[in-house]
C-alpha cells in the first residue's frame, strides 16, 4: 500500500530490503522512480501511476541494480532515464 507524502507524491517499500519507489503526479503526468522488483510490487506502483495520471509516464532509475530495474519493462509506453 502506497504511503500519501503529499502534493502528489506516493512512496512504496518492498518488504524485503525495504527499498522504496516513488510515485510523483503532476499536470496528469506520473514520475515513478525506481520502479522495485518483484512482480506484485511493481504492478501495485503501476496500477497506481495508470489510475492516477492521465497523461505520459516517466521512469527514472537512478542506477542498474537489479532491483531499480526490474520495472522497466511494467511501462512500455513511458520514457525511461536512468543514471
């Protein structure tokens, strides 16, 4: 379950390691940094980023560990930039 950070903002952390995602909505567009890595985790941030933003998707990983990556492939039609 995301926790609300406010403004737009949502944080999701694994049970295991605890490593945390971010969802961020803005003008209809979402920002999903480090989209974790295991299939449920990830679809959970990407069902919350379709229900909430409207318009393009973005994905912003900010280095190749396995789990910052994993997600990518969640989101075919968002822009990718990684670190």
């Amino acid at each position: 379950m995301p926790v609300d950070l406010g403004d737009g903002v949502w944080q999701f952390q694994t049970a295991l390691w605890q490593t945390n995602s971010v969802l961020a909505v803005r003008d209809g567009d979402a920002l999903v940094c480090d989209p974790t890595f295991t299939a449920g985790e990830i679809e959970t941030i990407r069902a919350e980023a379709a229900g909430r933003a409207s318009g393009a998707v973005h994905l912003l990983v900010t280095h190749s560990d396995f789990d910052h990556t994993c997600g990518i492939g969640f989101f075919p039609q968002a822009v990718v930039v990684a670190g």
